[in-house]
C-alpha cells in the first residue's frame, strides 16, 4: 500500500510545503485536506473519495474549498468527508458560508463512530488525542502491514494514544518544535523533537516519519536528523512528495 505526502506543513505553507494533506491513492483516501489537496486531482484513480479529518483548524480542512478543481474531469461518484459531528458542523456552517465560499461542493458527511471499512481489506479506525478545540488520529490497516497518523497533539510516551499505535510499520507524526520550546509547544498543542522520538520508541513503531513542520524553520534538514536517529534510528523527516510503502 502507498502513502502519499501530498502537504507536511503545519499553520501555513511556506515555499517547499503546503499544510497537511495525505493521500492513500489505492483506497481512495485522504488523511486531511489542507494547502496541499489542489494535488490529489493528479492521483485519483477510484470511483469514490474518503476524506477523513482530524480536527477543523484552517490548516487541516481548506483544501475542501478545491474540491470543485479537484474532481474537474475526473470520474468520482461519490465524496465522504469524515470527521467529529461537531467539526463537520462548524465546517458546514463556517467554512462554506455563503459569504465566504459561493457553492456547497458534493459531500456527504460522515459523523466517526467506530472502525471504518474502505475496500481492499483496509480498516481506519479513530483515537482521541489531545489538541485544543479537540482532535483525533487514525490507525489504518490492512492485509499487508499498518499506519497511524498523528497529528496537532502534544507527545508524551504516557498518553492515552500510544496503545492505539503500537506494532504499527509506519508512524506518521507531528512535530511542529525542535527540543528546547516546550512551553510553545504546551502553549498551542504541539510536540517537541524528543517526546515523539520517545512515543515511537514506546509503541514500537516499525519506522517515524516527522511530519506537520514549522513553516518558520530556516534549518536544513528543519529538525536535528542526527540526534533524532540516536533516540529512534528509523527516523526520517516527511516531505511534499515523499511516497511510503507499508
């Protein structure tokens, strides 16, 4: 199964990355819709599209504006944005009020209850996390191996997420704060370098991929690779076109 990086920015996008948006092109789903959807026109390849949010910050949902230029052309017969009944009303309400978006795009909503079967033996499952205004991750597997993603939380390897992650082949995790901004990261609900070094290490993760990096980060590579791999040597930092086999 593919995973395609298609946004690994958080806040904003910056001139190398668009905000977060994941694509699974096999299952025809999306980990969140930020800057970078106007790109998942270029990989629709089944007839329906599963857009599974994790919490209705800007950076996460506005790619749903693009939808009318994403499907353009392509042959989908059926949108499904997933998410908190809560957050799905506020994005209905907000976002696609008539005084800031001109037409409603072809979505059925889809309040998260339990696991969610999308073709191929693939199941999605959901898991709180911790995040101001609320948010969850999600755990995928199928036949051939596993992924979670997690995103806008704070790490700590004794959160109530980490069970739901363990064992998995492929960690898709946030982290917005080199070591040394703990209390910016406490302060907007984010995660330092080594806390999330820790939670891979306690879940057992097969690899990391650090993702939801800080615009304003002027360093290359923008975390510290080489102390990330001396805590959790299958650590690699995600960017716009990365594509991860799991």
């Amino acid at each position: 199964m593919k995973l395609l990086l298609l946004g690994t920015a958080g806040y904003y996008p910056s001139e190398g990355r668009h905000t977060h948006c994941m694509m699974l092109p096999e299952l025809g789903v999306l980990l969140d819709a930020g800057t970078g959807m106007f790109r998942v026109r270029r990989h629709l390849v089944t007839p329906t599209l599963d857009v599974f949010l994790t919490h209705a910050h800007l950076d996460h949902i506005v790619g749903l504006t693009y939808l009318f230029g994403v499907l353009h052309e392509r042959n989908v017969e059926a949108v499904r944005v997933h998410a908190d009944a809560a957050k799905l009303s506020a994005i209905r309400e907000h976002l696609f009020h008539p005084t800031l978006f001109p037409a409603m795009p072809p979505i059925t909503w889809v309040p998260l209850s339990g696991p969610v079967n999308v073709g191929r033996g693939a199941t999605v499952r959901n898991f709180v996390v911790d995040h101001p205004g609320g948010a969850v991750a999600y755990r995928i597997d199928h036949a051939g191996g596993s992924l979670a993603y997690v995103t806008d939380t704070s790490a700590r390897v004794d959160a109530p997420y980490v069970r739901h992650i363990r064992g998995v082949d492929v960690l898709i995790h946030e982290c917005y704060f080199p070591d040394g901004s703990e209390d910016a990261a406490a302060f907007t609900g984010h995660s330092c370098l080594t806390p999330v070094l820790e939670v891979a290490a306690e879940a057992g993760a097969g690899q990391l991929i650090l993702v939801h990096i800080n615009p304003l980060s002027e360093q290359d590579p923008p975390l510290d690779l080489a102390r990330a791999r001396t805590l959790f040597p299958r650590t690699r930092i995600g960017f716009d076109g990365m594509e991860i086999e799991f």
